[in-house]
C-alpha cells in the first residue's frame, strides 16, 4: 500500500512538471527577451513585459490545453484503475 502511494506521489510530481513546464520555460525566455529588449531601448514600464507574456501563455494554454486535459484525464483513469487493483 505504501509503495502505491509513493508511486502515485512520484508520477503526480512528475505530471505536474510535464504539465506546467513548458509554459514556465516559455514565459522564462520570454521574458529574458523582454528584459534584455527593455534594457537595450530604455523602456520602462511594466506593462511592456506583462502584455506580451501573458498574450503567449494564453496563446499557449489555448493551443495546447487539450492535450494537457488528456494527460490528466490518463492520469488519473490510470489512478482509479491501479486503486481498483489494490488489496
């Protein structure tokens, strides 16, 4: 029982990096981007680097939210099915 449930623990930490990685790394070099642009023309202002991260992270949740509704949606059918196994 306790292997089970640290394995669940284990693949849950697991998805949640596969879910929410791609997004955190796309709004990390983004943002460097932003920085770095802001730097070089002096620009200031906030709503220069919040406008367009947040423009790409919506573009990104929009394009692929499905596919990261379909790992959980696996996720957690694998969980109700390997909790169904248990003794």
């Amino acid at each position: 029982m306790t292997d089970f449930i640290f394995s669940w623990f284990r693949s849950s930490v697991l998805q949640i990096l596969i879910i929410v990685g791609p997004v955190l790394l796309v709004a990390l070099v983004l943002g460097i981007i932003i920085s770095i642009l802001q730097v070089l023309t002096q620009i200031h202002d906030p709503s220069v680097a919040f406008v367009p991260k947040f423009l790409v992270i919506m573009l990104l949740v929009l394009f692929f939210g499905g596919t990261v509704v379909n790992v959980m949606v696996r996720f957690f059918n694998g969980l109700v099915s390997a909790w169904q196994t248990l003794p």
